[in-house]
C-alpha cells in the first residue's frame, strides 16, 4: 500500500503528487490541514510536523527530492530520471537547487500571503504559531517574517535567490527542451511548484526578463499531471494569495526595477 501525507497549498507536496501523476502511480491520499500537520497524530508519523511523507508497505519516507526520486526507482511507468551519470548529475543539481529555492519561497508566501493573518493575531497565539515549528532556522526565519514583514533582510534575498534560480532556468532552457535534455524529468517535476507560487502570488512579473522559463511554465500546464494535480483540486490558498499578491506587487517590482 502506497500513503501520500500531504496539504493542499503546500509546495513540496505539490512536487510529489505531480511526481506520482506523470508516473501513473494510485495511492491513498492523506490530505491534511495546517493544523493536523502540527497535530500530535501527524507528528507521531512525522515529527518534523511537515509534508509530504510518503509511506510504502511501512516503509516511511520524508523530504520530496527522495520521496520523488523512490517513487521513480520503485514503480512502472515513465522513466523520470536519464541514464546517462553526467545527465543524471544535472538532475541532482536541479534537486538540490528546489531544496535550497524552499525557504525562499516560503518567505515569499508568508510574507506577502500569510503574514496579514497571522499579525491579526492575539501575541500569544503568533507565538504559539512560531513556536510550534520544530526546526529552528524555519522558526527564527518565520519570527523575522512576522515581526518585520517586507523590512526582513529575509525578503530580499529571497527575491534575489528566485531571480538566480528562474535565470539558471532560462539558461537551462535556452539549450533544452526540458530543465536537462529531451525529455520532461524529475527535474522539471521539482522546479514546477516553486514557479506556480510565483503566479499563484501575482508575481510573474519576477519572469518577464525569462520568456523562456515561461514557455516551459506553459508546457507544464498543458501536462496531464498538472490538470490531475492543481487542475482537479486548485489550491484552496490561491485566491489569498492573489487578493495578497495583487497588493504586493507594485512593492516588489520597485524593489527589483
Ligand atoms: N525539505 C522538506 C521541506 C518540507 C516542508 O517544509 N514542507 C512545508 C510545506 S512545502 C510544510 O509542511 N510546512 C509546514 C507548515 O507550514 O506548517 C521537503 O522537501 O520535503
């Protein structure tokens, strides 16, 4: 039996579902809120108290870059990986860069969609919220994110670290079809939710010097696993994050014209 842990707005989740859709992989979904992702069941399951987690037969699996990376090696259907070693060193770099991307986007939606209500609420609970993170870097990030919103030096260099990540994209993508070669792989797969975020954000301006990234972006959605993901069941945040985004934007452009 084959469990996907995961919340519907969250990134990394995204990554794995489009993973297990392009593979033509079943599985029994567990799709949580927030909340129940901080709750003593889930922690017992994960006690990182995020998601996704994959568990296979009893098998558990955290992190989405091996989470995807098993569902490839583990089941029938396309192959989402190169044979070749140099390919496949291209793809782990790609992995590695959606990993180290993660934070930077998580301070782009906190900051422009979940700040707004999380400063609405009593001191108490937005310290009952910081400190019911388990990793302290992502707590300490989210008080600077509360605390100082757009003021956080967390803020800048996030849009600088995606403007880096969407510029290696094009640079990519001017030589291949796909982020490594021919053919659509795992690489693609991870890079995919960190752009959605940026739309979903209102924040595709960030692209308007990547025309190529947004043609990739274009033959992504036009992928059946991108209708059974986020076609199927849209984000439930998206239109938070747009109404947020929307504002947002005029502040962002300044900052990156
Ligand atoms: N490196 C981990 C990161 C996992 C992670 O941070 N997941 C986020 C969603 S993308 C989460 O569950 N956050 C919990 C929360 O927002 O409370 C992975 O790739 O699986």
């Amino acid at each position: 039996m084959l469990e996907l842990y995961h919340f519907h707005g969250a990134t990394c989740g995204l990554k794995t579902r489009i993973a297990l859709a392009e593979k033509g992989v079943d599985y029994v979904e567990h799709a949580l809120t927030r909340a129940e992702v901080r709750s003593p069941k889930y922690r017992a399951i994960n006690p990182n108290a995020v998601v996704p987690t994959l568990i296979h037969d009893g098998n558990t699996i955290f992190e989405s870059s091996c989470i995807i990376n098993y569902i490839d090696d583990a089941f029938e259907g396309p192959a989402l990986k190169p044979s070749e070693p140099l390919v496949m060193a291209y793809l782990w770099w790609w992995l590695k860069r959606a990993d180290e991307c993660l934070p930077m986007i998580g301070t782009l939606t906190y900051t422009i969609s979940m700040r707004p209500k999380l400063i609405a609420m009593r001191p108490e609970e937005i310290e009952q919220h910081i400190q019911g993170i388990p990793n302290a870097a992502t707590r300490a990030r989210r008080r600077r994110i509360i605390e100082q919103g757009y003021e956080s030096s967390d803020f800048d260099q996030s849009i600088e670290g995606l403007l880096k990540m969407l510029s290696d994209m094009e640079n990519s993508l001017m030589k291949n079809e796909w982020l490594i070669g021919d053919n659509y792989t795992l690489s693609d797969t991870a890079m995919t939710p960190l752009v959605e975020r940026i739309y979903e954000l209102e924040c595709s301006g960030l692209l308007d010097k990547y025309g190529v990234v947004k043609d990739w972006y274009e033959r992504i959605q036009a992928r059946a696993s991108y209708e059974n993901c986020l076609g199927l069941t849209p984000n439930p945040e998206g239109p938070q994050h747009s109404e947020n985004g929307k504002k947002a934007w005029p502040y962002i452009k300044a900052l990156i014209d």
